[in-house]
C-alpha cells in the first residue's frame, strides 16, 4: 500500500480553486456547518429551535441559489461585482422567503435545485447538447460526492468506534453527528463544486471515470487506512507495556483492515 503525498496535498489546490470560484458559497457552507452544529448540541443562539432551523435551511438554500447564479454570470461572462450585487439581492429573498412563510420548503429547495440545471445555459446557443453534457457532468458530480463522503464517514466511524473499543475511551454520540455534518454539508458541498466544469463544449464520450477512482484511492482510501493503521500499531505498544491480552475482536478488525488495504 503506497502512499502519495504530492497526491495528498494536492487537495489543498482543489479547495482554493474552488473557493476563488465560488467564495460567498463557501460563506454560506460555513455558516450552514456552524449553525447545524450548534442545533445539534442544542445551544440557540436566538432562544427557539425555529428559528435555528431557519438559519440552517437559509445557509443550505443560499449554497445551492448561490451556485445556480455563478454558473448564470460564467456563462454571461459579467464582473465579479454584478455577482455581488445580484446574490445579495438573491438572498435577500430566500431570506424573506424562509423567514416569513411557516410552511414547508421543499418547493423552494426543488425550484432553486432545478435552477442550477439550465442556470448555465439560458444563452447557450446548441441548447439541447449542451444541456445534456452539463447534466449528465452535474448529476455525475454529485453521485461522485455522495459516494465519497459515504465512503468517508463509514471509515470515520469506523475509526472511532475502534478507538473507543481498543482504549476503553467513551465515544460522545454528537461526535458522529457532527461528523455527519461535516462530511456531508461541508465536504460534499466542495467536492460537487470542484466537480462543475467551466466547459459545456465536452461529448459525454470524453468523461473518464478514472480520476473518480483516483480520487477515491488517494485522497480516502489510503489516509483511512493509514489512520487505522497507526491505531492498531498504537493498540499494540499499549499491549506490550501493560502486558495484558488483545481484545476478543481485535482478529476482525485486523482481517478487515488486511482485506480493504489489499
């Protein structure tokens, strides 16, 4: 099991990248992380669970309006500064929106999902090939990213529940929650950015599923192994000084650890 590291820092580009593209969505993926992990522990800012709930559906609305009006201005080719301009105005009605309707979103979660589909494209002149290519890359992008953060937060908990079966460490239950959080608001959010091309001009013969696998491999799987790695060689010194027997189950998790890593 080789490791890459120029492979491993080479995220750290991904997320710059994708936070020069797209900074008042990262903006918003911040707020939404901060204000579902505070729901979560139940600490409200403003007193009532309502109104949590409305900052946390407020951040995840603005992320997905806020996408769907860049790739708008992208493909107008307009200033930075019209962007500005138009998401505070964007937001401004999601806000009002959210805030003032006591009914149930879902139809304002499908019409701004559903705006991001030709949000791209409205000027586009081979409308129909070009809305295909960029869906089939939008719907790819975000099965690419539910799976690997899947894939992520099973090996996350996974380590956990190592931890605290190996060195007898009481593992808080929010701690899973707010890692379910991260993993799936936060880093599913960047990864589906970093995925949205700048190009609709590509055939969907050119798509390569190999960097996906790539992706996979070097940036998920093989930290996570190294993490459970260096957990069971720690397990081991610990053996070794306090001379006491391995666990019952340690066989399993060392023979699972030897099947994912072959």
């Amino acid at each position: 099991m080789n490791i890459n590291i120029k492979a491993i820092f080479n995220i750290n580009k991904v997320v710059k990248d994708t936070f020069f593209r797209f900074p008042l969505v990262y903006i918003f993926i911040v707020s939404g992380l901060f204000f579902s992990i505070l729901y979560t522990h139940k600490i409200h800012l403003f007193g009532e669970d309502s109104y949590d709930e409305k900052l946390i559906s407020i951040s995840i609305l603005s992320i997905i309006a806020l996408t769907s009006l860049k790739l708008f201005i992208e493909s107008l080719k307009k200033s930075f500064f019209i962007y500005i301009l138009l998401s505070i105005v964007l937001v401004s009605l999601v806000s009002y929106s959210v805030w003032n309707f006591n009914t149930s979103y879902i139809f304002l979660y499908l019409a701004i999902l559903l705006s991001i589909t030709f949000s791209a494209l409205i000027y586009k002149t081979n409308e129909r090939e070009e809305f295909i290519n960029f869906n089939f890359e939008t719907f790819f992008a975000v099965i690419f990213s539910l799976i690997s953060c899947t894939i992520l937060y099973i090996g996350l908990s996974a380590i956990y529940a190592s931890i605290g079966y190996l060195f007898e460490f009481k593992i808080p239950s929010k701690l899973y929650v707010d890692t379910c959080i991260v993993v799936y608001l936060g880093l599913f959010s960047i990864l589906t950015l970093s995925k949205l091309s700048f190009d609709l001009s590509f055939s969907i013969e050119d798509k390569t599923f190999n960097k996906a696998i790539v992706f996979l491999v070097n940036y998920i799987f093989v930290p996570l192994l190294y993490i459970y790695l260096i957990i069971l060689y720690t397990y081991f010194i610990k053996i070794v000084f306090q001379q006491e027997l391995p666990k019952g189950n340690l066989s399993w998790m060392v023979l699972s650890f030897s099947l994912v890593g072959i």
